[in-house]
C-alpha cells in the first residue's frame, strides 16, 4: 500500500499552535482545549495545503472498499 501514495511535502506551521503551548497550560482543561485547537489546526493546514491529492486518494482507494 505504501507505493500507491506519493509524499506531501507539509505546509508551513509558523505562528501557529505548537505542543509546547499545551505543555505550558497551566490546568488539565485548559491543556485539553488546546490540544483541540491543535488537532483543527493541524488538520485544517493539511487539508488546506493538499485537498485535492487527499480527496483523489480518498475516491481512488477508500470508496471501492465500501462498495
């Protein structure tokens, strides 16, 4: 499966939410907020950055299994 996908090369991270920030959270539901943020905002740069190669592999590899 590892020859089907070609590398994404990762967007830019700069200014945004970093693990260290979450570290530093002072309460565990403070931290806990903050790794939510992390999770979108990593997830929101990727799709972002590459949208279009994901949702081709999606359609070409994910959808004929649930058929």
């Amino acid at each position: 499966k590892h020859r089907r996908f070609a590398w994404l090369t990762p967007p830019s991270f700069v200014g945004g939410l970093t693990v260290a920030d979450i570290v530093q959270a002072q309460t565990p539901e403070a931290r806990t907020e903050l790794v939510e943020r992390y999770m979108k905002s990593v997830w929101a740069t990727w799709a972002q950055a590459h949208e279009k190669t994901i949702s081709a592999w999606y359609d070409q590899f994910i959808v004929p299994e649930k058929i």
